[in-house]
C-alpha cells in the first residue's frame, strides 16, 4: 500500500514513503519528556515484507534546524533518495531545535523507539551525520555503541568527552570524511579521532578530500559506494 505523509519535496518518489511525526519521544536518563520532530523513511517492500530491515539514522547539520522538517532532507540519505536512487533500509531523520545541539541521549530515546515500533533488525543500524551532525555521531555512538553496527561521521567536531568514550567504539566499523580544506571544522578533528582510532586497533577507514572545504557531505552521500559499505555492516 502507498502511503504518503507530508514531505512535499519529495513526492518525486512514487513507492516508498515518509511520514513527518511530531513525537514526544522518553529520556531514560533524566526521566523527562523529550521532544523530536522527524521523518522515517521506508523503503519498497516494506510494508508487505515480513522481513526485519536496516536502519540508518541522520543526523543534520546546524543549518538545518529549526521547525522545518523538510530541511532535513536537503542533505544526505534523503536528497539521495529523492534524486531517484534506492537504499534498501527505513532512514530516521529527526530535526534539532534551534540553537541547540544533538544531544545522545534524546537521539538514543528515539531510536529505540523506531526500533520497537517497527521492523527493525537491531544488528543493523546506523548513524550518520555531518558537521553538527558529524559531533552528534561521535557523541552518540560513544555513549551508545550498543545501539550501532557503524558510524559515518563527517566534517564533525569533537570534544573531551568524545575522547573519553573512544574505547566504546574500540571494535565498531567506522568510515571517517573531511574535507582537507575545511575552515569551519578543521580536519584535525577527524585526524585526531581516526589517530586515536588506529592506536587502540580500530581499522577505521578515511577519506580526506584534498580539495574540499566544508562540504564533503555532498559528494559522499552521492556515492553508492557508501551505502554498500553501511549495509554491509551487521554486530
């Protein structure tokens, strides 16, 4: 059955659908609600598969939050999809309040969430995100490794705590991009992490673009090859 929810900027494509939710979702750490608005993307066959499917979930960047959720899908997974290509999982795209930034927490409530009210095959899920979005997947999967079978963090910042929690992530598929040029996040923060990566034995993967500035998410999301490689993941 076709359904289609909102997302008039995607109407371009005919057999999968996107529902927009306003959803009050449960933060298990502080026990208070958490508000997250966000689209949940399925896939063809979904709906009449009995099958459990992949989860990817995106994370924005800082231009794209606010109350508008189709910025969300100006970016990444979804501006994939919505150019006629295919990722064969449901993607979760939540939108952050303005002036604030991704908080692992909130995100994890969430997607524990999506998992146990659909189809989800809960050795496979992902996060990615990039610049905010990027921080957001560093933060996240440190404090939730067991959440994630991967991660694609790209252009993000990242802080002390994130270093503290890199032993988390000790044995996790992790696919790193920057921009060499980048003069909003420098790359030293992806050269940081990815040094602290191989030295505890992560075989992480890294792509620096040596002629890109801050966007490097445009041409990553574009490859096909990323998202076999995402899928391709399992716990």
């Amino acid at each position: 059955m076709k359904k289609y929810v909102f997302l008039f900027l995607l109407v371009g494509v005919y057999s999968s659908s996107f529902s927009q939710v306003s959803e009050h979702t449960f933060d298990e750490k502080v026990e208070i609600p958490v508000k997250l608005d966000y689209i949940l993307y399925t896939p063809d066959g979904y709906e009449d598969s009995k099958e459990d499917f992949p989860l990817i979930v995106f994370l924005h960047g800082a231009g794209e939050r606010g109350t508008d959720l189709s910025k969300v899908a100006v970016h990444g997974p979804l501006q994939y999809i919505k150019k006629g290509n295919k990722i064969d999982a449901l993607i979760l795209a939540p939108q952050s309040p303005d002036s604030v930034y991704w908080q692992p927490h909130e995100i994890a409530a969430l997607v524990k969430k999506v998992i146990k009210e659909n189809r989800i095959d809960k050795d496979r899920v992902y996060l990615t995100g990039l610049s905010m979005g990027g921080y957001g997947v560093w933060a996240t999967g440190g404090e939730y490794p067991e959440l994630f079978a991967a991660m694609v963090p790209i252009c993000g910042a990242i802080y002390r705590p994130i270093y503290r929690n890199i032993s988390h992530i000790k044995d996790m598929p992790i696919w790193v991009f920057h921009g060499a040029l980048d003069d909003v996040v420098l790359p030293e923060n992806s050269n940081k992490m990815v040094k602290a990566l191989k030295d505890i034995g992560n075989d992480v993967k890294y792509t620096l673009y040596p002629f890109a500035n801050h966007n490097s998410w445009t041409e990553t999301y574009n490859n096909p090859e990323l998202y076999e490689w995402l899928l391709a993941q399992k716990k």
